[in-house]
C-alpha cells in the first residue's frame, strides 16, 4: 500500500501496541479458568481459602490486564496520529503544488473532504488495526482452544457456528463496501455547496437567495443521508443476525455442558467457563465484521487520497538556475491558449507581445477578451497550449517557480486577505519586512490612512477574507502586499476598479515615484485609469489586435475607438 511508509516513522508503537494487547487479551483468557476454579472447588467445594486466593489473582490480573490495555492504547494513539498527522501534511503540500486547472477538476469542497474525513478514516483503520483487530484476532483463536481444552465436544458447535457467522459477515461486508465511495462523493457535494454559500454569503444576501441555497443545501444534505442510511440499515441487519446465531450457541454449550455435568464429565464452572470462551469466540467475529467496516471506508478513503497523491501538476518546476542579462521584460510569442472544459474555443489566438523592462504598459479589453488570461501566463498559474512566454529573456518553463514567481508581484482582480493583522498581511510580500517597510509600502499604496484610524493601527485584526473591511481597503492592502516586495515586474489585474479616480491616480503616482526600473502590468476596464501608460494593448475575442499610446490609438484603432466611445457616453462627458 502506497501509505504504508507514513507509519514507519512510529514502528516501535505499531509493535508494543500489540504486544500490550497481547497482555491484555491474555488476562481476559485465563479470567474464566480462575472464575471456573472458584465455582467447582471453592464455592462447591466450600474452600474459602481457595476463593480468596483466587479472588486475588484475578484482581491482580485485572490490574496487569488493565495496564497492559492502558498502554496498547497510548501507543496506538501515538502511531496513528502521527500517520494522520503526517500524511495531512504531505497531502495539503500536494494540494498546493497543483496547478489551478487540477484544483478546479478535484473542486473545493472535494479537497477538503480528502484532507478532513478521508485521512481520519485511515487514521481510525491504522488505531483499530493495531488494536481491535489484534484483539480480536487474539480473543478469537485463544477463545477457541480454551474452549476445547474444556471439552473437544463443544468443537461440533464451532463448525456449525463460525462458518454461518463469516458468511454473513462476507454477504453484508460485500454490499456495503461500494455504497462507501458514493459516501464520500455526496459528502464532497456538502462540503462544495457549504464553501460556496460561506465565502459568498453576502451575494447570497444580496439576491435574496437563501431559501434558495438552503434548499440546494438541503437536497445534498438529504442525498447524504440518505447513503449513510442505506450503509447503517446494511449494517443493522448483520448485528441482530449474529446475535440470534451467539445466542443459539450458548444454548447448544448449555445443553451440551449439562449432559457432561449429569454424566460427571465436566463441572458446572467449566460450563460457566465454556459459555464465556464461546461469548468471547463470536465476539470476536463480530467485531472483525467491524473491522470490515473500518477497512471498507479506509480503502475508499485510501482510493481518493492517492488520487491526489499521484497527481502531477500540470505546472512543474524548471531545472535551471539563471543568472539573467534582462531585467522586467516579459514577451510573448505566437501564445494561445484554451481551458479545459471549455469546448475547445480557445481563449487567446497567437498573441505575440514585446513588453520592455520599466514600461508601464495596459492591457485593455472588452469582457471575456482573454485579458486575465494573458497576465496568468506570466506567472504560470497557467501554461499555454502552443507559444512561449520569456521572462527576463528566459522561458518561464525553464525557471524554477519560487524563482519565477519572486520576480513578479499580483494583485489580482479578486483581493484575499488573510485572519491576522493588516501588518501580517502586507507582510506576506515580504515577510523579513520592518515595520517602516510596511508603512512605506502602505503609503505607496493610498492605504496609510485607513489603516492608521482602524483602533490597532498596523496591528489591527482583519476578519477572514477581509470581511471587516470595504473593497477598495481590500485592493489597497493587496496592492502594499505586492509593493513591498519590490518585484521586476508588478501585474494589476482589474485591481483599483474600487477606488475613485483620484486615489488610483494618487497611487499611480506613488508607484512611478518609488517602484522606478520595474515594469508595470495594468488590466483595467476604465481607459481613464490607463491612458497615461507608455502603451496600450487592446485584445479582442482573444486577439491583439492594436498596441500603443492613447492618442495613437484614439486615431488608428477601429475597437479602442469603441471602448472608448461607449465610456465617454457612459460617463456624460470628456475622460
């Protein structure tokens, strides 16, 4: 099993968990012997002193027993959390190293069950593995010599018995074991639903659209519930049945020991003795048919983990380090490129783009003309399907990411924001910043003032994703984020479409004053915001189709006459 190796680290656990088990099963063996010797001879043989003495060792081994369960547990404990705590960790750093076109595939929700419920239920296979099912196995065998070690004629009972309790263990354990995985799936569905409607509660709102959610919520909670009952009525059933055929057996002993006693064969305490051992025998196939239980969810767990495991990012690490002649410059050469799912209409059509080192160049563009799409390149949240993107003159494929990525500072058209306090959130552009790096990049980006007046100042906490906060303030913090780390090459993407015009000109200013030598990637929707950029390129269905000034651009190019038409009335006047 692929998994196996996160349990080596805790080898000494997995192997004294048994062996106090061992102990522990040991006691529970030799209990009824003891009690049967107090029955036949202290109690009908009227031996008080042989009941104390007896009495005594069996206290002594319920303490022994006790320990030895005490510490089968502890060590247990110990292995299969360190197994769950492990393997979390490796599947969240996976997780994270795959390209965004894969988490889309796996979905949210689906990802969070896998790391969640999935590796608890391996966590829960390896304790009661190394636990109940020793136990069990242990009770069973030694229930079963004990018992014939009384009477070989209570064997008869055994043939007819445990093969009518294993093959009603197989049937159920068989119909249950797929209904596991359509679990998980519908579990996926609430986990993705719930994600949804939390981080967009205030759409939800909005639209008025709680009923609404509610009951998509509700419809995946019922399919839900409806797959657990159909498991947990399964497994109803098998628990009755192996209950009437124990008790049937405890009959058979009964009648069986009572001829043994009338033909002076046995005494009533290895009767006595004979029922527990029985007990203890069918016990232990019921709880192996648990066992069953457990293994089934875990391997439909384990199926799901490895899954993730075994995916490989789409976007991989290059295998060179550079020592890079150009400084800021990105170029794009005959790129296209089409999303998976998407019907094959591609989203960018053979864009070829020159953009020099400190230009500060737009990017400009109708709805759904592949302006995001361009800039995601860049940074290789995404490759191209055909083309090549250079980075300092270098193919991005060919660099290493955290080399790649640390020459460039996002803020995307979505701000995030992090639980913590303003300060931890600038900060995560540069996490050895000072505190007046912090202030300086918060200035830079028309943020200072805000986040001085909040109670705390720079230590004040920002609720999660921001929610204390308005969007322009968001925007604002995202973009100290990306300006403290001082990168070659900072990418706006829609990301001042909250603030008015002239904040966003005050922190245009600000970059151009304190960002000099870096090269500037603005998408925007409103020309006003872009037309004192060195250059201006407009995409059309995925297309360039033109890439200058402002005023070059007013004269020659047919869309960006458009664009800028449509806005000039919207606006009811001159921008």
């Amino acid at each position: 099993m692929k998994l196996a190796k996160y349990i080596k680290p805790y080898l000494i656990f997995t192997i004294l968990t048994p062996l106090s088990m061992v102990g522990e099963v040991m006691v529970d063996l030799w209990q009824p012997k003891l009690m049967s010797q107090i029955v036949d001879d202290g109690v009908l043989g009227n031996n008080m002193d042989l009941i104390i003495s007896t009495g005594i060792k069996m206290m002594l081994l319920v303490i022994l027993g006790g320990t030895c369960g005490v510490l089968a547990t502890t060590f247990g404990s110990n292995a299969s959390q360190g197994f769950a705590r492990d393997l979390r960790c490796d599947v969240y750093k996976k997780v994270m190293s795959l390209s965004f076109e894969q988490t889309d595939k796996f979905t949210t929700g689906s990802l969070v069950t896998r790391l969640t419920t999935n590796i608890t239920a391996l966590q829960q296979l390896v304790e009661f593995g190394l636990k109940g099912f020793v136990r069990d196995i242990l009770l069973f065998v030694g229930g079963i010599v004990m018992m014939l070690s009384l009477n070989i004629r209570f064997g008869v009972i055994l043939v007819i018995a445990l093969p009518i309790e294993i093959l009603l263990v197989v049937l159920i354990m068989k119909k249950v074991n797929p209904l596991y995985t359509i679990v998980a799936q519908r579990l996926d569905k609430v986990n993705s639903v719930t994600q949804e409607n939390v981080s967009g509660s205030r759409v939800v709102k909005a639209y008025v659209k709680e009923d609404f959610e509610a009951n998509r919520f509700n419809n995946a909670n019922v399919d839900l519930m409806e797959s657990n009952l159909r498991v947990q009525t399964l497994l109803a059933i098998i628990q009755p049945l192996l209950m009437i055929v124990m008790n049937v057996s405890v009959i058979a002993v009964i009648w069986i020991g009572g001829l043994q006693v009338e033909a002076k064969e046995m005494q009533v305490g290895q009767v006595m003795a004979a029922i527990t051992y029985l007990t203890q025998v069918l016990n232990g196939i019921m709880m192996i048919s648990m066992m069953f239980q457990t293994v089934s969810r875990a391997s439909a767990s384990a199926k799901r983990i490895i899954e993730v495991m075994d995916t490989e990012p789409v976007v991989n690490d290059g295998k060179s380090d550079f020592n890079c002649t150009e400084k800021g410059t990105v170029s794009l050469r005959n790129v296209s490129f089409t999303y998976k799912g998407s019907g094959g209409r591609p989203v960018l059509n053979e864009i070829s783009l020159d953009i020099k080192s400190g230009e500060n160049i737009a990017i400009l563009g109708a709805t759904g003309s592949g302006k995001s799409s361009l800039i995601n390149l860049i940074p290789r949240f995404y490759d191209p399907n055909s083309g090549e993107v250079y980075v300092d003159g270098v193919n991005v494929k060919e660099y290493k990411l955290e080399d790649l990525r640390s020459r460039i500072g996002i803020v995307l058209q979505k701000s995030e924001l992090f639980s913590g306090s303003a300060a931890d959130n600038i900060r995560w552009g540069k996490k050895d910043a000072s505190d007046e790096e912090v202030v300086s990049a918060s200035e830079i980006a028309q943020a200072d003032e805000f986040v001085s007046s909040m109670p705390d100042g720079y230590n004040s906490i920002i609720a999660e994703k921001g929610a204390s906060l308005s969007g322009g303030q968001k925007q604002r913090l995202s973009v100290a984020r990306a300006v403290i780390k001082n990168p070659e090459i900072i990418i706006f993407d829609d990301s001042t479409s909250a603030l008015d015009l002239g904040t966003e000109a005050r922190l245009r200013q600000g970059l151009r004053e304190n960002l000099k030598g870096a090269t500037v990637i603005t998408i925007a929707q409103r020309i006003a915001s872009v037309k004192d950029c060195d250059r201006i390129a407009v995409l059309d269905h995925g297309r360039l189709v033109d890439c200058d000034t402002h005023e070059n651009l007013l004269k020659n190019s047919e869309v960006y006459r458009d664009i800028y038409s449509s806005q000039m009335k919207a606006s009811g006047g001159d921008e």
